[in-house]
C-alpha cells in the first residue's frame, strides 16, 4: 500500500509499458509505435483488443536470432490465475507464429471437456521477453498468448480476451482504461516444515516494518534484485519497499494500458517468486499467511485517457479535482462492490484480510484521504494533473489480473452509462462507526466470507457478463468447490476452543 503515490509520475508519462525499453528485454519497436507528448511515451489510445501487433513477426524472428534463444515459453494464464506455458523450441517459433501452437485444453481449469480438448495459443508478439536466468546453452524468452478455438475465434474462457473484450467495449466510448496496481506480498524463510507431519508453517525472514531500511538487511538485498530482474523483463518499477507486517513487502510497478498492466502482474509475481527461491526464500502472495498482522492487497490505481491522451478524470473545479466521468465512475464500483470483491478478493483466505483494524477495506464507501474507505482519491498536486485518477483497495495479489480489470472497468462503465451519483465522500475513519452513523451514511459492508460475495456475483448481471458466462460458470463453480472444502475442515481453532472444554 504505497503512502508516496503523491509522488508517482502521471499516467501521461507512464503510457504503456509496451513502449518502454529496459534491459535486456528493451524493446526499441515498441517506442517507436507510441506517439509522445514532451518527450515521453503517452498512453496508447487505439483498440488494444484488435489483436493487430505492433511489431512484425519477421522482425521478431531476427530478435530470437540475435539473443540466441534456444527455447520459447508460450505463456498463458487458466481462470483462476495460474500461469500456464508450452515450451517450444526457436526452431518452431515461425510456424507458432503463423498457424498457432495447438495444446490440450481438457486438463485446465475452464478450458475444454474431454471430447473437445483441442486448443490454439496465438502469441503476443508484443509481449517478448527474454528471461533473465537459466544459462546461455538453454536461454529461454516468453510470449504471451491468447488462446483460441480450432475455427480461429477468440476462446471465450481465455481470461486476457475477457479483458479485451472490456477494453473494446471502453474504447468505443473514446477511453483507454490505464491500471496502476501495487502487489503485496511476504517472503518467508524455507526449511521450516515439522517432521511430525504438520503442515508447513510460515516464518517470516525479517522483523522489519513500513519502509523499513538497512543496506545489510536481507529485504532490501532481495527487493533490489527483483527491480534489477523486472527492469530486465522489460518492466519499470517505481517503488520497492518493506510493508507494515514482518516479512511482507511491496512491488510497485508503472502505470499502463490494463492490458499490459495485467500482463505485468503476471510476469511480476514469476519475478518475485524467482527471485526468493534464489535467496533460499520462497514468496507468497497469499492475502493472509499470519493471523493478527496486516494481509497482502493489490491496490489498483485506475484512470481514463480520452482519444487525445488526456486524463479524462480531471476537472481543475471538481470535488477532489475529479470530473463528472471521474465520480460516475466510482459510482459504478461502489454499486457492485460486493459482486466485484468475489474477482478481484477471490480466495477463502482473502476475507480474512478484510476485517476492521488492518488497514483493509470493509465498508462501501469513497474518501479523499481516509484510507479505511473502498476508493480513496490519491492526492493531485498543482502542475500534475494528468496523475488525476482513483484506488480501488479490495482487490489482493491472488486475484487473477485479467477477470478483476475486466471486471473493474466493467463495474465502473456501468456508473458512466447510467451517471450515477456518486455519494458523499466520507472522510471519517469508518472503522469507529457505530451500526446507526453507518445507517446514517448510508454505508454497507463489504462480503465477510467467499460465499457471500458468490451470492453477490451471481446477483449481479454487470459484473457477471463482464466475465462472460463460460468464465463465470467456471469460476463460480471452482470458488463454490473451494468454500464447500473449506467449510467442512476441522481447524486448529476449533480444536484449541472445544476439544477440552465440551
């Protein structure tokens, strides 16, 4: 949860990291094919959705040859998050390219039954990156891919075409939908499992708290080699520092299209999990690993950029220097923020991050400077107002980036359509309300557990369609099994509470 956000550059100079260079995996086409404005790169404004590239499959083929890559990951993500890949060799890179590489989908979590297995992966060839370990007689690069069915259409369980679908829909209302999100997480020592069988237990590596530094300190060592490796994979980190709990950090990395920023949460969380593993550490982006501290969020930073580049949330005489698109926008997140919390909070484990006192939003509501609300209003200093733009707090690092963008831009589109009101901000810490100045604000709570927020979700016909019903059934049906599984277990707690006393 990053307190310097006031500090961060505007959505204008961030653009698209698409067209940024860093590294090894620099990308010069890429900053070729943005227009700039005083130099910088602005964001892109067309149709990300087209599947058009923007750099030529030859001219990407002569890229493989000239870093000697052996291998290709084809990189893609199933519903529920998880990183999935085919691994090919450079030799096969010109035929993936033109006809696709066929894989079985019957085994992914929302693909494909049994009797119509056959999947196409059709790489990206805007998201190459060469991969920054591993040695050179075996050097791997990535793409990333979207998945298709053998007649050549968009499969519709492909999370990345949920989001393109959404993102098509933004621009045809002349807006390009910019994410900014800021992934928490802990770094845990390895080496503590019990012999008796019990499960693996968390221990944090460090003691350390918020912003937290010491150039001795094993942290900084490790959050300075996962910038030094996202720069290499072509990304730009902005802030890197250590969290409120021990052992929990927090990546912040720059402002793109939500295309590529979705990209960038999963090539960040293969990063930091790489990287831990080489500290002998491992990495979690589980929402709450330690009962009694603060939990892992994935606070998103959202704006709108019109057809001219400009922040279509900034109105210099608007409350909070916000426009009318800016607050219809948020309305639309405040009235389907229960069905929203089951994308973008979508584990077991994630309502036990949001309850009062962690720093975690529980209640509905919006604020300029009160960090207990949903959104909060980042604050826009005089001279930098395309850094106009709103946080959205609930979402966490398990949420599959694709389905909570898609499912963002969604829930805040509908507020825009409609131009719904948003409420009056509250700037009360709302974690000291009692039930009767909550009734008076007109303020609900967030869902307390996943199958709450399910029962939203399937209530709401927005947030629904933005995932569309293959995904949704999909997804509702896993998140069901996950909560079925969980509500039957025998807990430690439960055993501590009753085993001696009934």
């Amino acid at each position: 949860m990053s307190r310097s956000s006031e500090f961060r550059s505007s959505p204008a100079s961030r653009g698209s990291s698409r067209s940024k260079t860093a590294g090894v995996a620099a990308e010069p086409h890429r900053a070729a094919a943005s227009k700039t404005r005083g130099g910088r790169p602005a964001p892109k404004t067309g149709n990300p959705s087209s599947g058009a590239p923007q750099i030529d499959p030859r001219e990407l083929l002569d890229r493989v040859k000239r870093d000697a890559v052996h291998f290709i990951n084809l990189q893609f993500t199933d519903v529920l998050g998880t990183l999935k890949g085919v691994t090919i060799t450079a030799a096969g890179l010109p035929e993936a390219l033109e006809r696709g590489a066929w894989f079985d989908g019957s085994s992914i979590e929302g693909f494909a039954r049994i009797h119509e297995s056959d999947m196409v992966l059709r790489p990206d060839p805007d998201t190459y990156r060469l991969l920054p370990w591993g040695p050179a007689e075996r050097r791997q690069a990535r793409l990333i891919c979207d998945v298709h069915t053998p007649a050549g259409d968009p499969f519709p369980g492909d999370p990345r075409h949920v989001l393109k679908r959404g993102i098509a829909e933004a621009a045809s209302l002349g807006y390009t939908y910019n994410t900014g999100p800021e992934l928490e997480f802990f770094l845990f020592k390895k080496g503590n499992a019990q012999s008796d069988g019990l499960p693996l237990r968390p221990v944090p590596h460090d003691v350390g708290g918020y912003f937290d530094f010491s150039p001795q300190d094993l942290a900084s060592i490790v959050r300075a080699d996962i910038l030094r490796i996202i720069q290499k994979l072509g990304m730009e980190g902005e802030t890197a520092h250590h969290e409120v709990a021990i052992g929990q950090h927090e990546i912040d990395i720059r402002y793109a299209d939500a295309l590529t920023a979705a990209d960038n949460v999963m090539t960040l969380r293969q990063a930091i999990k790489a990287v831990a593993a080489e500290h002998d550490l491992y990495a979690t982006f589980m929402p709450k690993p330690l009962f009694g501290i603060n939990g892992s969020g994935m606070h998103v930073h959202q704006s709108f950029f019109d057809r001219k580049s400009r922040n279509a949330f900034y109105a210099a005489e608007g409350v909070y220097n916000l426009s009318p698109i800016a607050l219809h926008f948020i309305a639309g997140q405040l009235a389907h923020a229960c069905a929203l919390t089951a994308v973008v909070a979508p584990t077991v484990n994630s309502y036990k991050r949001l309850t009062p006192g962690y720093e975690a939003p529980v209640y509905v509501c919006w604020a300029h400077v009160n960090r207990s609300s949903l959104i909060r209003v980042p604050r826009c200093s005089p001279g930098r107002e395309q850094a106009a733009r709103v946080e959205l707090r609930c979402p966490d690092p398990s949420a599959n980036p694709y389905l909570a963008f898609a499912a963002m831009l969604a829930a805040g589109l509908d507020g825009v359509r409609r131009e719904l009101a948003a409420p009056e901000p509250v700037e009360e810490d709302v974690y000291h309300f009692d039930p009767p100045q909550l009734e008076e604000h007109g303020i609900t709570s967030l869902p307390g557990t996943l199958e709450e927020a399910l029962t939203a979700l399937a209530r709401d016909a927005v947030v629904r369609g933005a995932l569309g019903e293959h995904v949704y059934e999909t997804f509702a049906r896993a998140k069901q099994a996950e909560w079925d599984e969980y509500r039957i277990q025998v807990t430690d707690w439960e055993l501590q509470r009753y085993l001696e006393t009934l």
